[in-house]
C-alpha cells in the first residue's frame, strides 16, 4: 500500500476528482453494466426533468437516493440499466418561447406558424443537457446520458399513442366540457393536482348583489354574494338550499326588501345605502369561517332582525324558492331567458359564508356547470359559450368589456353594477388563492373543451393498487396519496397548445366519425404518407377518408406532458413496439423516487396509466423525499441568493459529504430540509476523517513493518482471524457483521437515513475503540505476529465497510479501496465491480454488548474524574462495578478488565452483582409514555409506581413487565432510578457513583501515595506526546527520546523513572534516554523545559535516531588502527539509516564492508560494534 498524507491535508474534492478520471479511463459504468448483464434485471424509473433549467439541491437529493439504491442493488446481484430522461415537452418550453418571441396570445403563434413555433421550441429542450450531465456526474450518480430517453422522441411518442389507444378501447377515454383550473399566462387548463401546487395569499373583492325576483308583490331581491365579479356578466342561475330556511327582510334605512337565509342575515349592510355611496362591508372567508348556523325559532330570529337595521318579513322554506324567476343583471344572454335566470337547488350551498344564495355561471364553475345542467339550463354536448377567451379576456358578446382582462375588469363589473342600483354591498377579503406554477399568473376556473380519462370508474382498483405498493415513509402512501386517490376525478389530458405529443385523434366535421391511432403504421396504412415525426407540424395536415367517404381532421390538441411523463415505463423503451419480454417479465418496475409533490404529479399519473392498461400499480417500490429548503427555512431563491451553490459545496467538502448530509436529513422521511452548507462540513469533521484516520493508521503501521525490515504487510485470511484470542479482534470482527447486516436489512426496507447513524456509531467505535484500545498491538509493541493480527482485522475490516459503504459514498470508497487492494490478489479493479458483503461468521451478541457496557462505564468513571476535578493522567486505586449481569461482570473483570484499568488509571476493578449493596432504587412512571394512554387513571398508577418495594423494582427489571390497577407497564413505561447509597464513614469527596440505566459506577477517589509514581509517569509521557505533536512528527516515525531531570528533587524523579521504566516504554515505543548519553552527531529535533509537573522540573529531547558504536569492539576489528576504526565509523554514518538496517536484517544481524579505500575487510556485527540507535545500545548496556 502507498503512504496516505495527514487528514489536515487531505482534499477530498481533489481526490474526487481524480477518481472520476479513473473511473473514465476504465469504463467504469459500462464495466460494471458488462460485468451484471447476466443477472436478473432490476427495474428503475427515472422521472424526466426538464433540461431548460440547471439542477438545484432538490435534483441531487432524488439522484443521490436512485444511485444509492441502484448501486446498492447492483451489488446484491442485479442487472441495473439507468437510463436518463428528459421531459421536453408542454407548457414550460412554450412559457420560455412565449416569453422569449413577445407572444401574447394563440393567433400570435398561428400568424407565425406552428411549425416555426415548434422549431423553436425544440431548439432550447436540450440547453442545459451538458451542465446537467457534469453536474450529475460529479455528484458520482452513474446514469446512462449517452442513451438517454427524451419525450420528444418518434418512438416514445409512438408508445403514447398505443397507451391512449388502448384507454380508448376500453372505454376510459371520453370527449366532454369541464371547468378546470386555467392559467391565462399559459393559455391552458392546468390538471387538479398542478392547480394545487401554488397557493398564496391575496386580497380579493367580495360584493353583494341583489336579483329582483319577478312578480314579487313586495319588489323584493334575492341577495347573492361572490368572490369574482368578473363571472357576473356570464350569470344564468342562482342556487339555493333547500334543507335551508330563508327569511325576506325590508332595511329600516332604505326600505329595500332582500331575500337571504335566516343564518346569514346578520351579513347584510347595517349602514343606509346612498346612491352616491356604498359603505364597505365585510363577509367572512368562505373557506375559514367555521360557525355555522343551525336555525332557530321565528321569534328568536325576528328578535335578532329588529335588533339590526332589518324587519323581519317573512320566512320560507328553501323549496317555495325553486324556480322563482329574476331579473338577470345584465342581458349578454338573454336568449336563454325561457329556461335560465331561475332558481334552483343544490346542497353544495352552505351557511357558514355569504347569503346562502350562490349565483351560477356554468363556464366557470364546477358545480355551476354541474347544476346547470342538471336543471336543463345548459345542454350537454352542446357547444357552450364561454365569454372568456384563451388569453383570459372578456369575448366579444360580452360588449361592455370586450377584450378586457378578466381580473382587470372587475373594478368596472362593480361600477356598472353600482349604476345599476343593484350592489348591495362592497367589500374586500384576504384567502388562498392558486395561481400558476409557472407564470405565476391567478389562475381561473374556465370550462373548456378537453379529452378525459375517466379516473372516476378506476377509485376502487386504484386505491387497491396502492395497497400492493411499498413507501417510504409509508404515512404518505397511506395518508397523501390514499387520500388523493380517495378524491380523484376525470383526468383532462389534452391541451389546446402546439409542442407536445398530438392526440392520435382523427374526426369528421360532424364528429359522427372517428378514429383512433395506436401506431405509426397505422397511420400510414390509412393515410398513405410516410411519418418520420409525430409533431403537429409534421402530421396536422395528414387527412383520413372513412370508409363512408368522409375526410377525417387530427383534433388540434396536443398530450398534457403529465400523461407523456406518466406513460414513461412503457415510452422509454417503446413498449410494445421493442422489448416486449423485457417489459412483461419485470412490470411493475421495483423502484421510483422523486420528491413529496409528485403524490399528486408523477406518482399519481404512473399510478392512473398502469392502473386503467394492465390493472396493475407501476412499482413496486418508493422513496418520497421532501423539500430542501434554504437555511432560514425558506424556498431556495436564485432572486434571494440564500443558499450556496451546489458546485461551491462540492468544491468546499467533495459531493460524498454531500450526499451523506442530504441522506442523514429529515428530508428522506417526507419532511423539509433547512440546507447547512455547516452541515455539510460536519459530515466531513465528524464522518470522513475519524474513517480516514482509521484508514491512515492501518497504511502507516503497515509500512512501518516494511520500514523495519519485516516482510511486506499481506493481510491474514478471514477465516484465521475468526479464530483471534483477542477479545477486540473478535468484537470489531462481530460489530463489522453487525454493519453489514444492519446496511443490509435497511437497504431491503430501502430505509436509506438509518443507515449514516449507525455508521457514525461503527466509525466512532472503530477509532476510539479498537485504534485507540489497540495500539501498542497495532504499533508492533506486543510482538509482530500479534501486531499482524490486529492490522489484518483492522484491513477487513475496513475493506468491509467500504464494501458496505460504497453504494452510499462511491468516490471515498473507491479512494481507500484502489490503496487497500494492493496486497489482495485477485483483487477487483472498481469497488463498485464487487459484491455487497455477506454476513460471514457467527455475530457475538454477548461480545458487542460487553464492549458497549464497557464504553458507559469508562463514561461515567470519566464523568466522576470531571466533578471531583481528577484528572486521567492521576491514578486511583479501585472502581466498583454494580450490575445485575454475571457475565458481563465476568467480562469486566476478565478479558475487558486490561483495558478499562489503562483507559481510567485506576489500579483494580471490584465487579458487585447486588444492586441493592450500593444503591436504593425507586421507581417512576415515565408521564410522556404513559400520560396519553392513561389519561384519568395516571394518578391511581403514579401512586402505585412510585410505592412500588426494592424487591418490586428488581423482579420488574427481571420480568420486563408488571400489572399495576389493571395495567400491564412494561420497561419503557416506567424510569428506575439508582440512587447511590455512600458508606456511613466516607465522603463524597472520598467515594462517589455514577449511573446509567441498569448499571452503577463507584470510584474510590482517596489519595494514594504508593500511586504517586504512576501519576508521574503518566503527567510525563503526556508531555512526550505533545512535543511530539510539536515537532510535527507522525505515530510512526521513530525518534530518540532524552530526559534530564532539573532541580532539588532530580533524585525523587529519576527513582520515579526506574520503577516506571516498562510503562513509559510501552507508552512511548522507546525508553526513555538519559541526556548525557546523547552523541555529538545526534540531531535535536525538538526540546523543551517543564516545571510544577507533580511538583517536579525536567527536560526533554527529541532527535532523529542516531549510530552508536561500541569503540573498543571497533578498534579491535582493526587490531588497534584508530585511523581504519575512525574510517569505519565515517562510513556506516553516511549510510541511509533504512537501507543499512535491512543490509544487517538480510545478513541476520552482519554485514561485510569492503569498499573502504585502503582499509582491510572486515565484519561488522549488529549488537557487538554497532548499535542502530542509542535505544538500543542503553538497552544492552542495561542488560549486561
């Protein structure tokens, strides 16, 4: 393996980046889809985007989570084509060239021609396809872009013609008028669930008219209030209720007679209407007032008139209202006057706004249209007149406000209403209104013209689709989406535009004709032209004779995109046209993402197509994502600039860090996400440089062998580590099982957020643990077999969370992997070629438990040391471990106890089985579990838990549960709680515990003198440490450590030295030099003076290793010649330090030197004439 640089100095950008040129130079995603081919196929969507826009955080997120999966199921034995798509169709394309040419209206792009149109349309589809594929590539999604699916392409336009054909020949397509929602800035109907992405709040006019009702011996008016004056002119009917009580009121001011219901009389004007002047007034919002009136007796409601500014008439029920004529307001349509100007009835009147009358214009609302119709007011089929053009102007009937924008005209609708001495009341309100996702323009309800699917006969099938699918998180399948499906309606999927996929509809003038397309070929077979585009321009002038001789026109309506982007399973690889074996072998797909707004868009549309052709959902699998939002919570904005750009993050922090912050976020469970670039840096702080520094302690030691003269580091077999005395090795090896069965189970359930935590916790363990632990192992301190037991466990380890890894952070995987496999043979070119980890060996439950246990008790030992202000470096003399577990206790004191003792300093460990010895407990109801369950009861429990015996609390513990007033409370409902019990003769300055659920911790906190040298050994091989830090050396280079002792008490600390001579050391790696044993050509890298250590002064030194010759030896070599002895000396000095040790490890300890000029030959011993470094030589010196 190659040295690694310090984490400090490590870029991960930077090495992202080369590792894309490596993944380009070996072909990296065709390999792998070369080396999968024959493997079952899993089947991904890729929902289309648009490519007139660049990629923002919402994009990366729904990639990030498709490459994670499909690289994860790649690795479980999958054959995976990803395939990316491009939404080029429909109104956001339009938008952009309607904005772009000035075009204002339809006759604007028919006066330009739609083949110019559509030519312009189809050159900006693509603008942005190379920044997305750089964008998407460097987020290191693999996605095929070369062979990528576009919705404007002839063969899946084809298919979109097949899946319509085939709803038509099942009966679910139909021809009708339908009040939509529609955008006046797109001069289209919009669907329902595009209506309700936009909602904002605005102000609008609200007024009270009055409807003079014919014959009424009183002159009295019927009062209806709306929202939208501009529908007034279009007025045919009002509608009332007939489970409702109207009463007829005369104003005391005026004299006026109205007819309103009861509940609502209070929302008539109070004040006296002038000619001149119509007072303002306030109705409330229709859609928040929540009181409702129920009705009352005539007496109460008479008592209430009078007490306004209104007498009290009459009262009526709602049915003597049906069919009373009125006056219309104006006489636009006074053709219709034999059966419309009337009432009529319906129970989607309600009480809780306005009069309780509703004025009816059924080209722009859905229940108008339907009452209408349903009171022959208005003929189905028959062609109604919308007084409303495309562009949302007032028509030409319309001759008081022809060419008028509706939402402009409204201001002069209420002036002309106010001359006619029919406004009643004025006012204005503030609610929710929807406008346009994509001009931002308010959107009107407008009947028009439009080809349905019939969603409404599919509910039932559609709601048990559902049923078969699997979502996470599942509260939006079975809330959202159940929901939306619960309320669907008939789906308009024509549009009267020009860019989109045409209808394959041809009718005759009549309309007593028509006929249907389902391929290309059938075209041509009854037209006899030759079709090479399916564009409007390219087929609109194609015509059918029938066989009864009538010419056949295409209708002019163009596919909703939604309807393309929905026929995407079967289009993208142009079902049943090709791969026929391909589709039916492997439908419904396994996998689809995209974000929380598609339950009513993308998912919806797979959903109603898959549904009503094969009876069947579309997938079979789904992550939902919700919405990255900036920082302070707000929507992303290019305007605002609140976020940073996705290319600045990855060039700051590298997109694995990226996509781990994004994926370890609320945002993969359906909820917002408050975008931290800071976050970002934390995954790199607290993710990727504990595992790097993991990763560069293993490579260092590794070399450290090769340095000292071992054989190369080639890692043990799996099998033999199984077989590990070390109970380390045998936990790391379990909890590394542990991680690849976790990774494993939450990838199946496609879970994808639990998996980082879980990974933080394995990479804390494994560094601060086992590295940390392990050490002197690992550095070759216990022996070099034993040290290449623990390199081999920590190299599996490591090469087996990068397998487990790598679906999730491909570029850092990769990095360590390309470096780890260069002592495997055989060995995969990619990390991304190899298989995902099996879960090999047995997992040691009771092992990983121990460990863990292991870790709260130094926890709370170490908490203890911080109150009483006792530092590690100073040494106690006992800890009392308390738990009920004897073979955890077993494990404590046995083969766990050698690290718990170094790791706290303390000299022994009393484990103590009795709970009841150290502490008393009590027991608690836990009120946040049980408070909502319990409701009235909690008091009689709480009384009961908390008189709850010692012996009541630990058979509870025992049994996990217990029946309390008819109760079963089980371990989470109830807090135990330890309170330690301090022997009657000490302090708490003497003795203190801590505890942590079911296990207590006590120190014995008392001075020790006969501990004194310990803490002096250890207050001095801190300060190596750090001066070791100081000097920029890393854990492995090897230096020469010199001590001198200062002051009075220089004796005391050179005894202290003696009697801890093992421990510093192993500490240290080397023992701990007298100065005065220093050679001349010694060079000091870094000295330094301490003073009130322990109360003691010294000096220490650190150089490079340094030649020591054992002179007398030397000079006899030579038969006394000084001059020949001083050669030598010269020579072996000037020798690479590295390369002379493996010349003497390769001569087992000798070499010969022979290349002196003039000087004889002579054998130099390793040991006898000279020493390597003065370590060794003060080593010998002290053993002889």
């Amino acid at each position: 393996m190659e040295d690694v640089c310090e984490g400090k100095d490590y870029s991960f950008p930077k090495q992202e980046e080369q590792i894309l040129e490596f993944w380009d130079k070996i072909k990296a995603f065709e390999t792998q889809l070369k080396l999968t081919e024959h493997l079952p196929e899993y089947i991904f969507y890729d929902g289309p985007p648009f490519a007139t826009g660049l990629p923002h955080y919402g994009h990366i997120l729904a990639g990030t989570i498709k490459d994670i999966v499909t690289r994860y199921q790649t690795m479980t034995g999958h054959h995976v084509t990803r395939r990316f798509g491009w939404d080029c169709h429909g109104v956001p394309v339009e938008h952009e060239i309607d904005t772009k040419l000035g075009i204002k209206s339809k006759a604007d792009v028919l006066a330009m021609g739609i083949d110019n149109y559509n030519e312009e349309c189809r050159s900006i589809v693509t603008r942005y396809v190379e920044e997305w594929e750089k964008i998407v590539k460097r987020t290191g999604r693999w996605i095929d872009f070369q062979n990528d699916y576009k919705t404007m392409d002839l063969k899946f336009m084809e298919s979109i013609w097949w899946v319509f054909a085939q709803l038509h020949d099942k009966g679910l397509v139909y021809r009708g008028f339908k009040v939509m929602p529609y955008s006046t800035g797109l001069k289209t109907p919009l669907s329902n669930f595009e209506a309700n992405l936009n909602y904002k709040e605005v102000p609008d006019p609200e007024i009270m008219v009055s409807f003079p009702i014919i014959g009424d011996s009183q002159n009295a008016s019927f009062v209806a209030w709306t929202t939208t004056p501009w529908t007034l002119p279009s007025n045919l009917a009002l509608c009332i209720n007939v489970n409702f009580v109207y009463v007829k009121v005369r104003s005391k001011s005026t004299g006026s007679i109205y007819v309103v219901a009861e509940s609502r009389v209070a929302q008539l004007p109070k004040e006296k209407v002038k000619a001149e002047s119509i007072p303002n007034g306030s109705v409330g919002d229709m859609k928040n007032t929540k009181s409702k009136s129920k009705g009352s007796s005539a007496d109460k409601i008479k008592n209430s008139v009078e007490d306004s500014s209104y007498e009290l008439l009459e009262k009526m029920p709602g049915s003597s209202l049906v069919g009373m004529k009125y006056v219309p307001l104006f006489e636009y349509f006074m053709e219709l006057s034999d059966v419309a100007f009337k009432v009529v009835a319906d129970f989607y009147v309600t009480d809780d706004s306005g009069t309780g009358i509703v004025h009816c214009a059924p080209a722009f609302g859905e229940d108008d249209y339907r009452v209408c119709l349903e009171n022959q007011i208005i003929e189905k089929g028959a062609d109604l007149i919308v007084a409303v053009d495309d562009d949302g102007c007032f028509i030409e009937k319309i001759s008081d406000f022809n060419g008028r924008y509706v939402k402009d005209a409204d201001k002069d609708i209420i002036n002309a209403i106010k001359r006619k001495g029919r406004l009643v009341k004025q006012g204005s309100f503030t609610h929710s209104y929807p406008f346009c996702w994509r001009s931002e323009t308010p959107l009107i309800y407008r009947a028009v013209p439009s080809w349905f699917v019939a969603v409404e006969k599919l509910k039932d099938q559609l709601l048990e689709n559902n049923k078969q699918t699997y979502w996470v998180p599942d509260f939006v399948k079975e809330k959202r989406f159940h929901n939306w499906l619960e309320n669907a309606r008939d789906w308009a999927v024509s549009r009267s535009r020009f860019w989109g996929t045409p209808l394959p509809v041809w009718i005759s003038d009549d309309g007593e004709e028509k006929v249907v397309m389902d391929s290309i070929k059938k075209l041509e077979e009854l037209s006899g032209e030759k079709v090479t585009d399916l564009h409007r321009h390219k087929i609109d002038h194609i015509t059918i004779t029938s066989s009864s001789g009538r010419v056949l026109h295409r209708v002019d309506d163009v596919f909703d995109c939604w309807f393309e982007s929905g026929s995407m399973p079967y289009a993208y690889i142009h079902y049943p046209f090709e791969n026929v074996a391909l589709f039916e072998n492997n439908f419904p797909g396994h996998f689809v993402a995209e974000g929380l707004d598609q339950t009513r868009g993308w998912f919806y549309t797979l959903m109603v197509l898959s549904t009503a052709l094969f009876g069947k959902p579309a997938f079979r699998n789904l992550i939902c994502n919700g919405l990255v939002l900036a920082e302070d919570g707000k929507k992303m904005s290019k305007r605002l600039r609140n976020y940073p750009s996705p290319s600045e993050v990855i060039n700051d922090y590298g997109a694995d860090a990226l996509r781990l912050y994004m994926i370890n976020s609320p945002v993969v469970r359906a909820e917002p996400l408050r975008f931290r670039k800071d976050g970002v840096y934390g995954v790199v702080k607290d993710v990727f440089l504990p595992w790097y520094n993991a990763y560069r302690f293993l490579v260092q030691n590794a070399k450290r062998l090769e340095i000292e003269g071992s054989r190369p580091f080639i890692p043990i077999d799996r099998n033999t580590l199984e077989n590990s005395s070390n109970v380390l090795d045998q936990w790391i090896n379990s909890a590394t099982q542990s991680l690849v069965h976790f990774v494993r189970q939450e990838m199946d359930g496609y879970r994808l957020y639990t998996v980082v935590p879980y990974l933080l916790k394995f990479l804390d363990n494994l560094t601060n643990i086992y590295v940390r632990f392990n050490r002197k192992r690992l550095k070759g301190r216990t022996g070099e077999e034993d040290c290449r037991t623990a390199l081999s466990t920590l190299y599996h380890v490591l090469l087996t969370s990068c397998k487990a890894m790598a679906p999730f952070t491909p570029f850092f995987t990769e990095i360590l992997y390309q470096n780890l496999r260069k002592v495997r043979k055989g060995a995969e070119e990619s990390i991304h070629y190899c298989s995902f980890p099996e879960e090999e060996g047995k997992r040691g439950e009771r092992i990983e438990q121990s460990v863990s246990r292991m870790m709260t008790i130094i926890d709370l030992a170490r908490n203890i040391r911080e109150r009483h202000n006792k530092p590690l470096k100073t040494p106690l003399r006992e800890m009392v471990v308390v738990h009920p577990d004897k073979d955890f206790l077993d494990d404590i004191a046995g083969k766990l106890r050698e690290y718990v003792l170094e790791e706290l300093n303390i000299r022994s460990i009393v484990p103590c089985n009795d709970p009841l010895k150290y502490a008393s407990l009590r027991a608690e109801p836990d009120f946040s579990v049980l408070g909502k369950r319990l409701g009235k009861l909690m008091g009689v429990v709480t009384k009961e838990v908390k008189a709850m015996s010692q012996e009541d609390i630990l058979a509870f513990e025992k049994d996990g549960e217990v029946t309390i007033s008819a109760h079963c409370l089980k371990l989470s409902d109830i807090k135990v709680i330890r309170e330690f019990k301090r022997p009657d003769n000490m302090t708490e300055k003497e003795i203190d515990a801590a505890g942590d659920g079911d296990v207590l911790v006590v120190l014995d906190l008392r001075p020790d003198e006969s501990l004194f040298e310990a803490g002096v050994a250890r207050e001095v091989v801190n300060r190596i440490q750090k001066l070791r830090k100081k000097a920029g050396l890393e854990p492995t280079d090897v230096v020469e450590v010199y001590f001198k002792p200062l002051g009075r008490d220089a004796s005391t600390l050179q005894q202290v030295l003696d009697s801890q001579e093992l421990y510093i050391r192993e500490a240290i790696g080397s023992p701990l030099l007298p100065s005065d044993l220093a050679p001349p050509h010694a060079v000091i890298l870094c000295e330094e003076t301490f003073h009130g250590i322990s109360n003691l002064s010294f000096t220490v030194s650190l150089s490079r290793t340094a030649l020591v010759f054992n002179s007398d030896a030397v000079l006899k070599l030579y038969k006394g010649n000084t001059k020949f002895a001083q050669g030598l000396q010269v020579y072996l000095m000037s020798r690479d330090s590295c390369n002379l040790k493996s010349e003497f490890q390769a001569g087992n300890g000798k070499i010969k030197v022979d290349c002196i000029e003039n000087q004889p030959d002579v054998g130099v011993v390793l040991g006898e004439h000279a020493f390597l470094s003065v370590g060794d030589y003060y080593l010998k010196m002290r053993t002889e």
